[in-house]
C-alpha cells in the first residue's frame, strides 16, 4: 500500500503579522513548522504504515527551505520526501497549488490514499486538500476524526457541527484529517540526525512533473490577493457603572441614541 | 568561524523543548515534593534517544554527539533540576566512562541498553573519606580467579538505588596509588555483595535519588575491568572531564529560565504605577544576567565543539573545568537574583522559583567542587609556562 501525505511549512505562530506597508505576511524572526493539522494526517499514516507495512511519501510545495519540514518527517518515519519547488510554482493560489500537487501525485502513480490536514494555520482556506481531489477524479472525505479501510474501501467518521457521519469511499481517496484525530509523535532524537545525515529530499520542478507553465503559479491562478490587512481593532466598550436600576434606564438611553431601539 | 546550530541540532532543540514542557514541566513541583524519581518520563525519554544523545548509533545512541546532549541538559534544566540530574549522572558520567574507556564487548554488553534507556547507569568515585581528593579512595579490588573481590563503600551516589549497572572506583594496588594502582569496574546490581543503603534527604534535586552503596565481598568478573587496569583514576578523570561541559549545560538552561521568569514578573508586577522593569535596579539586574548567560553559551558550546572534533587534550580539560565552574556560578546568581525580583512570591514554594534556587546550590559542589575546579584550571594554564603544581 502507498499512502502520500500532504504537507505545508508554515510560520509557527497563529498570529501572523503583516507588514502595514506591502501587506505582505512578516515571516522574520518566525520559526517554520509542519502545519498541525498536516502532522495529524502524517500520524495517522505512520499509525497505518506500523500496521500495514504501507510505504508512507510527504510531499510539500513551498520555497527551498521547506525542504526543513519534509526532513521533519523522515525523522517521525515517513519514507519518501518530495519537493515540489520552482519559481514556475511561485505566486499560486489554492486552485494552481492543487493543480501542481495534482500533477506531482499522478507523477507518483498508484497511491490508496492521499491524506492531508483540515487546514494550515496560515492561509486557513482548507481547500487544496479537496481540489487536489477534484483535480484526480478521486473521492474525498472531509474533516476525518477516525478511519479504517477495508477491502478497498475506506470508511471514516468525518465530524460535523452536530455529531459525525460516517462515509464511505472507494480507495483510491483523499481524507482531510482534524486534529482530534490523534496525537502527533516525538520524532526520535536518532532518526532526526539520520534524517538530515543520510535521507533524501527530492526537488521537483515543473519540468520535472511535465506540468504545464500557464497551469501551475500565479500565472495559474484565478484569483489573486488584492490587498491584506489587519482588521482595525475594536473600541473599547463602555461600563455603566451606575446602580442596577439606574443603570438600565442608561443602557435604554443609549440604545435610543443609536437608534438600535 | 560559524556559531549556527546544524539544522539537525536546532530540530532536535525543538523535539527536547516540546517533550520537556509536555512531559516533565507538568511533574516537576511534585517530583521535588515527593521526593520521587520520575520513571516514566525516564521510559518514555529513552524510547526517544534521550538517554543516550551523545554516543554514536551502533552503540544504541542518538548520534547526537556532545552538543546534542548540552542541548538536551539545557532545555531539561529549564524545567526540571532533577530530571535533568539523573540523565546527567546516567549518560553524562556512568554510561560515558563505558562509551570512552569499554571493550568492544562491553560496549555491546552495557552501552547499548543504557544509551537505550532499557537500563540506568550510575557512576560511583566518592567515598566517605575521599571526594575531592578522589585518589584517597579505599574501595579495594582484591583478584580472586576469574573474578575481582569488592569490599568498601561510596556514598552520595546519584542514580545509586536505582541503577542496573554502575562504573565504579577501587584500588587494586595500594602501593601504586593513583598512577597505577586504580582500576575501573563495571558491576551489576545484581552482583552478588553489591548492596545499597541510605537514601539521602536533600536540599535540591529532591526527584533525583542519591544513595550509599556497599560492596561486601562483591564478585565482579575480570572481564568487567574498565579500561586499562590501573589505569582507573584516569579513565575516571576523563570521563569528568565530558560530563562537566553537560553539567554547565544544563546550568546554562537554568539560568535562561531564571532570566526569562525574571523578565515575565519584571513586565507583570506594578509598583508605584508602573512595572518593576522601569526601576533601574531591575534593569540592571536583568542585564547582568544576560550577559553572563550569553558568555556561558559561548563557553559551553564551544567546549562541546572541541569535544565532537576530537580536541580533548589539556586545552579541553581546562575549559571543561571553566564550563563547570562558571556554569554553576552564574546559575546560582541568577537563582538568586531571579528569587530578589520575585520578592516575597519568591520566596514561596507556590512558585518555581524557589524550587529552582535550591536545586542550583547542588551544581557548585558535585561532580568536583568549584574549588577543585580552580585548582586544576590553574594547574593546566601554570604548567604551559613550564611551571608544575601538584
């Protein structure tokens, strides 16, 4: 069985800061790390290698220095790493990423499964995980809690607002994995020298995966970020600090005022 | 000249930092209190290399090497002295002197279930009558046949009650003394005649055990002498050596940990309107430590360099006894000055602070008093112009 795992790098940090001047993400100074969610699909695949023998791939498309999270990986067990990067790939939106991904899995060939995280902390879009489904023709499960698979089938219990359902899907498929699904191991501290000393990451370029240049990067991409900001902060609330009865005819006073009643 | 961790150095960094606050942070305040040694977080760090981070990967090891396992001493420090201490006194000294002066054989047999974690290793020199002056021992190794016969004692052995495997000190020939008549030993606890006694109540390091131990008639095989025989005080002296760049290490973390507290509480605490960081007299504080913590950085990592390029001669041993000395002293002056910032709260055992400053005091006598340390470091700088002190 080969299973491939989806995998972002991403600065370590929920909150992101952006230059006020370019609207550009402040990356300096911010260590990079393996998107958690991402993590979470990659346990769940290190879980079913132990019991399956299943040979586990991380792929990643980013800049070279992501080469430092798919190392990361080898260190907690996974077996192949490939990196998608060129300057042909800069600039992507969800849809040219999913596209390059897309390409890079059918490059790959006879995979069973394809997992990835809900979602990266940086970008929260949650959505190449699915396009790069879209894109193969093959189904996908979203927001995965647990899953088993069974005689070619692959049945999860996805987790929605209210409760769970469970699905069913022939393999090959893509899962989407939240974080609840399981806890992240420590990679051990051998396999992180060994992972640097003697592994290797592979560099794919668009050449490479025969991806076509107007499909792949900002040139691929349907839409663009115009601007990015900082939403402005909010004003700090008032605190009626008269007597209960007082205070609330305050309250209707003010309410009335802002014609809100 | 480049002072960049490796990339693997700095993820190992980030492994041992997430596995101490997750894992050992949460026990630490109780650890102390119960006087418990934390055996599971000993399996559990052991199932991750970190009980065998600098010896090399045939032998069990992480491959780490002496750097990897100062990173580890320090972000262990940083949360907990004890844990911290028994690692030390497992991989730092009791494993190291089978890695530096084993057979092959030994090593197969000893080494790699202790880098492993699968076994704990303690390292026995101090006696009752001999500590500092460490050529004063009186343990004797009489030959019996195939066999050595223990007879003696040594106390305020870390690890000592719960270790399976101790390198241990004892003279084979008293006539000889130190040059020559001391021989290394590798015994077993299950050897029989190896016995532990009393288990000391302690000041600091109180998760940490440290015991006495007896050898009445104890029956080592001759193929457990470490090193060459006779040769022990030096096989021992040299494993010192290593173990007291870790030991500065793990000082090291302490004091950043004191430093960063410090500067939370300074943000944090108002007084007459304003933070406790705007008064000059915390300012300065803050800054003082901060500089000799970054001295010792330098200090230790250098050390710990020279020791992984393979530049262990008396250059190395002076600088292994400065990284000991000044480790342990800037870690007690920031425990200290971290415990004045902190006032009263200080002061209580409600907060680590406290915890911390009694676990510093015990850096700055074991593994060679300061004094001791002196001395040698003076030896060595006097003895390259010509002049030998004894």
């Amino acid at each position: 069985m080969k299973i491939v795992v989806m995998i972002k790098q991403v600065p370590d940090t929920t909150e992101v800061k952006l230059d006020q001047r370019t609207g550009t993400l402040i990356r300096e100074g911010v260590p990079s790390i393996i998107n958690p969610e991402d993590k979470n699909a990659l346990e769940e695949a290190l879980t079913l290698k132990e019991s399956t023998g299943a040979e586990v791939i991380v792929i990643s498309m980013g800049p070279p220095q992501a080469e430092d999270a798919l190392r990361e990986a080898l260190a907690m067990g996974a077996d192949k790493a490939i990196l998608l990067t060129d300057r042909a790939f800069a600039g992507a939106d969800t849809w040219a990423t999913a596209t390059t991904v897309g390409i890079a899995l059918k490059t790959i060939g006879d995979f069973d499964l394809v997992l990835a995280g809900r979602q990266a902390i940086d970008g929260d879009t949650a959505q190449v995980g699915p396009q790069v489904a879209e894109y193969l023709q093959i189904p996908q499960i979203t927001y995965v809690r647990e899953f088993v698979l069974d005689d070619g089938k692959v049945r999860a219990r996805r987790a929605v607002e209210d409760g769970f359902e469970e699905i069913e899907a022939e393999l090959p498929a893509l899962l989407t994995i939240i974080k609840e699904a399981n806890t992240p191991r420590f990679p051990h501290a051998a396999a992180i020298m060994t992972a640097y000393r003697e592994q290797e990451v592979t560099f794919w370029g668009a050449e490479d995966i025969g991806a076509d240049p107007e499909t792949v990067g900002l040139k691929g991409s349907p839409t663009q970020v115009k601007r990015s900001f900082s939403p402005p902060p909010k004003e700090p609330g008032q605190i009626i600090q008269s007597a209960p009865g007082e205070a609330a005819k305050d309250l209707v006073g003010i309410l009335r005022n802002k014609n809100i009643i | 000249m480049d002072f960049t961790f490796s990339k693997e150095h700095q993820l190992l960094r980030r492994m041992v930092r997430e596995f101490a606050e997750q894992e050992v942070a949460p026990i630490a305040e109780e650890i102390d209190r119960e006087e418990r040694v934390p055996f599971e977080v000993l399996e559990k760090a052991g199932k991750l290399g970190l009980m065998g981070m600098p010896f090399p990967q045939k032998y069990g090891g992480a491959g780490a090497g002496e750097i990897g396992y100062c990173i580890l001493m320090e972000e262990m420090n940083k949360v907990c002295g004890s844990t911290a201490t028994i690692i030390g006194a497992h991989t730092g000294i009791g494993a190291m002197a089978i890695y530096l002066d084993g057979t092959e054989e030994q090593k197969q047999k000893y080494l790699v279930p202790l880098a492993r974690g699968e076994k704990i290793a303690a390292f026995a020199l101090t006696e009752p009558n001999a500590g500092s002056d460490a050529a004063a021992i009186q343990t004797r190794a009489v030959r019996d046949g195939d066999y050595f016969l223990l007879n003696g004692s040594k106390t305020w052995i870390t690890n000592g009650d719960i270790a399976d495997v101790i390198s241990v000190l004892a003279v084979t020939d008293p006539a000889l003394g130190a040059r020559g008549g001391v021989t290394a030993f590798i015994v077993e606890k299950e050897f029989p005649g190896f016995k532990v006694g009393h288990k000391e109540e302690k000041l600091g390091i109180r998760g940490s055990s440290t015991a006495e131990l007896f050898f009445e008639d104890c029956r080592v095989p001759a193929e457990n002498a470490l090193g060459m025989f006779g040769a022990g005080f030096l096989t021992f002296m040299k494993t010192l050596d290593v173990g007291r760049i870790s030991l500065g290490a793990g000082c090291l973390g302490a004091a950043q940990k004191a430093l960063e507290m410090s500067m939370d509480f300074a943000k944090s605490r108002y007084q007459f309107g304003a933070p406790i960081a705007a008064k000059q007299a915390i300012q300065w504080m803050i800054a003082d430590m901060a500089i000799e913590i970054e001295a010792l950085r330098s200090m230790i990592y250098r050390t710990a360099w020279m020791m992984d390029s393979g530049q262990t001669g008396r250059e190395f041993s002076t600088m292994a006894a400065m990284c000991k000395v000044y480790g342990s002293e800037v870690l007690c002056r920031a425990a200290d000055v971290a415990l004045q910032i902190h006032g009263g709260m200080g002061y209580m055992k409600k907060y680590p602070v406290e915890r911390m400053y009694r676990d510093a005091r015990i850096t700055r006598i074991f593994e060679g008093t300061n004094e001791v340390q002196r001395e040698i470091i003076a030896r060595n700088l006097f003895r390259k112009i010509g002049l030998r002190l004894r």
